[in-house]
C-alpha cells in the first residue's frame, strides 16, 4: 500500500502499471521497437505464464507457449486498434495459443493427469499425487469454459485483482466485471460442486 | 407467505454471493446477506460449498517464468523484426516501381482513343489522309489526333452538312454481323438516284457502280479495301482527303426535308 502511494508499481502486478504507460509501449512496439515490447514483456510475463501453466499444467510447456504467444503479439500489434487493452489482449492470446497448444497434443490435460499420477510414484506421498489430481481436474474444468470466463476467473480467483483492477485490465466498467465473474463462477461450480464435494468432505 | 419471503430473499442473496464473497459489497448489502446466511441453511450451505470451490481454484502452485525465457524470447523478437524489416522493404521497393508505373499507365489510357469501337474508324481514316492508300489497317494509336477525330466525326455524324459525300451501305459486311440485309440504290447508267433501292449482293458490284455515279475526286486514289471498310460508314480515301474537315451525315435515318431534299442517310448518298 504505502508503495502504491509513492507510485511504485507492485511487483508481479498487471493492473498496478499505468494503463498509459502500457499504451505507450504498445504503440512504440508496433512500430517495431523491440525494446518497448520487452518492457511489455518484463510486465505481463509472470502473468501470462502463470495463466499458462494454469491451463497446460506444466512450466516447460507454460513457457513454450508463454513465447510463442508474445511472438504472436509483436507480430500482430500493428493489428491492435486499442492498445491501451494491450493487457487483455495478451491474455487472450495466451488462452488461444494455450487451446492451440492443447488441440495439438491431444487432450493434454488428460494425459497430464494420468502423467501426474504415475510420475509421482513411489517418491511422492499419496497427498502429493491426490494434489497433482486435483489440480489436472481443476485445468481440465478451467478449459471446459469460455475464453472469457477463463480470463476473469483467473485475474479474481487467482492473481486476486480488485473488481476496478479488472475492469481495467479487460478495459470494461466495474458492473461488467460483476456480471461476467458471476457468471464465470456460476459456470465454474456447475462443473466443479461434484468434484467439490467429493475431495473436500463435509467436516 | 414466509416460504415465498424466503425464496425471494435466496435469489436475491443468489445474484449478490460473488460480491459477498469477495467483500465488495457495502456495509448494509453484507449485513443483509449475513443475516440471510444465518436464517437460511440452504444458503449457508452453499456458500460453503462455493467458498470451497474457489479455494480449489486458487490452490495450485504459482510459476516463475524459465530462467532463459527473456533471454530466448529476446532473440526470437528481433529475427521477427528483422523480418518485418525485410518485408516492408520489400513493400516499399515496390510501391515504388509500382507507382510511376501505374500513373504512366493511366496517363497512356487516358492519351489514347475513347472507346474500341472508334479505333478502326481512326485508323481507316488515317490510312487513307495521311498516308495514303494502304493495304492494311493503320495502327490507331499512332494516328495523329486530329485525323482521328476527323474520322470519328465522320463516323458519328457531328455536323449534318448536305456536302455531297459518299456513303457507303455495308456491302461487304458479312451477313452475320449485319443482320439484315443492307439497301444500296442501284445505280442506272442514266442517273445515279437512291430511289427503288435494291438489295445488293456481297459480291461488290454494287459499290463499283455506285463509285463510278459519283463525280471524280480532284486527286484520285484508289478505293482501298482495307480490313475494316466493312464498317457501314466506309469513306473512300480520295474523299476523305478532299474534305477532312468536313463532317459526316448522322448515321440515322433522316426524315425527309420540308423542301423535298432527300437528305443524305444510311442508305442514300447523294442529295437530289
């Protein structure tokens, strides 16, 4: 808090860099200035790889994919009208190239599964692997829905931004972000309350 | 009646439980839904389970990005840029043989003659004024402008002077292309009026007789033959050398003059 006052950005954040200063960069980076894009990249590669990794399941394939997304952005910048949405366009990217990722490989989250299972064999604990099962159920869940419930979905539930802090990001109006993350939980819990109730029993 | 408070006020704390959760409600809206939760063990329940639900999301371990991955990313950056570099040179080499190009092009388009129909007429007339008799058709673009436009005057009909001037019914024009069947006056060695045209044959008889009515040109040349005297309005050389200014009849039919001058038409050619 008392860094945000003084202006410091919080680190690892999307929402705390000025949303001009992004725009500036993106504008410098369609015209071709590699420097500018690799600020841009210094500023949402934790995030875009984290929201890799939460949809693949695996930090090789995560970065892989995190690269090939930001390839896709340098060469498609000159294409994006609004570049202050530069952030939600980039997490859009790497949600399809996740989904292209996965269309190539098979159903990787299945086999991540089965993967995970065997993998942590007999050094892993039997908490160690119901996690890794947990957690493949839970990307095999995230990848059923809607590019954009994905989206919000993570930047609420999982980097934890305020409801303005994505408004924002996404570059749309608080309200909006209500009635999308409300329906993107409802979506989610549709799916998870079984799997919900099965590995977290009543108390 | 308490059941259907109830229900009403589980939908309402339905809409509102994500902002509840999330502590984005004001003071009052969350100290309603909180009595709610404690007077409805549906609802509590559920908020349970949906508390449960978004903990199973958010669990999960966070990733740092590779050690290499800026330096790798960095390198395929710049052979994008360096591509990008190239095609727009590319690009820009070629808009720039491309335009001078174009507006030669255009410039060439806009210098040459109207339409395609007036270029045999162009060339016809150029054959015969300017060079003389030929034994082919002239090339129209090398036509010096104002034989062109003569000839294409000619052809249209501009000005309807009554000069005595030779017109031509499209004899040799294959009956496929004319249609129907062209009316020429059939000459009489006493006078060569239209009247009582006939319907020639394609032999060309007809036009060596209709020649031979009229008066003989100052210079003579001979009738030239060329590829595209099969237009209706052919004009013979010599008379197209002794008046060039001089433009043709309209190639419609005309009515009759009040005075009883026949005028000179498609199919007639001499004023009586």
């Amino acid at each position: 808090m008392a860094l945000e006052a003084i202006g410091v950005a919080r680190p690892d954040s999307i929402a705390s860099v000025a949303p001009t200063r992004v725009e500036a960069l993106a504008h410098r980076a369609a015209r071709g200035d590699v420097d500018a894009f690799d600020e841009l990249v210094s500023l949402h590669a934790g995030k875009v790889v984290n929201l890799a990794f939460r949809l693949l399941g695996d930090a090789t394939d995560a970065d892989d994919v995190a690269q090939e997304a930001f390839v896709k952005a340098y060469r498609s910048l000159p294409r994006l009208r609004d570049r202050s949405q530069f952030t939600a366009w980039m997490l859009k990217i790497t949600t399809n190239a996740c989904r292209d990722y996965l269309r190539r490989r098979g159903r990787r989250d299945e086999v991540g599964l089965d993967e995970a299972i065997n993998h942590a064999g007999g050094d892993a604990t039997a908490h160690v692997v119901e996690q890794q099962e947990t957690q493949a159920r839970i990307r095999h869940l995230m990848n059923t829905l809607p590019q954009k419930h994905q989206i919000v979905l993570y930047l609420r539930d999982i980097e934890g931004l305020s409801y303005d802090e994505i408004a924002t990001t996404l570059g749309c109006t608080v309200s909006s972000v209500k009635n999308r993350l409300h329906r993107a939980r409802e979506a989610f819990r549709i799916r998870a309350m079984p799997y919900v109730d099965e590995v977290l029993p009543w108390e | 009646m308490t059941e259907t408070m109830s229900r009403t006020e589980c939908q309402g704390f339905a809409a509102l439980v994500d902002e509840y959760m999330d502590g984005e409600l004001d003071p009052r809206l969350r100290a309603a839904c909180e009595a709610h939760v404690a007077s409805c063990p549906e609802c509590g329940q559920w908020l349970a389970r949906a508390r449960r639900a978004q903990e199973l999301l958010a669990s999960g371990p966070r990733v740092e990005p590779g050690r290499g991955f800026r330096l790798a990313l960095r390198g395929r950056l710049e052979v994008e840029q360096l591509r990008r570099r190239r095609r727009e040179r590319v690009i820009r080499s070629a808009a720039a043989f491309l335009a001078p190009a174009t507006v030669a092009a255009l410039v060439l388009v806009q210098h040459m003659p109207a339409g395609r129909d007036r270029l045999p007429e162009a060339s016809r007339v150029t054959a015969s004024a300017a060079h003389g008799p030929t034994t082919g058709p002239g090339t129209p673009w090398m036509a010096p402008p104002q034989t062109a436009d003569t000839g294409a005057a000619m052809v249209r009909g501009a000005d309807p002077a009554p000069v005595p001037r030779l017109v031509v019914p499209s004899v040799n024009t294959p009956r496929s292309r004319r249609g129907v069947a062209p009316h020429i006056p059939k000459p009489t060695p006493a006078a060569a009026s239209p009247e009582g045209p006939t319907t020639s044959s394609d032999s060309g008889d007809g036009l060596d007789s209709v020649l031979e009515a009229v008066p003989a040109p100052s210079v003579h040349a001979p009738i030239q033959f060329a590829a595209d005297r099969h237009s209706p309005s052919y004009v013979t050389p010599a008379l197209a050398q002794t008046a060039p200014a001089t433009p043709a009849p309209p190639l419609v039919r005309p009515l009759p003059a009040p005075d009883g001058v026949f005028a000179a038409g498609r199919d007639t050619t001499f004023e009586v």
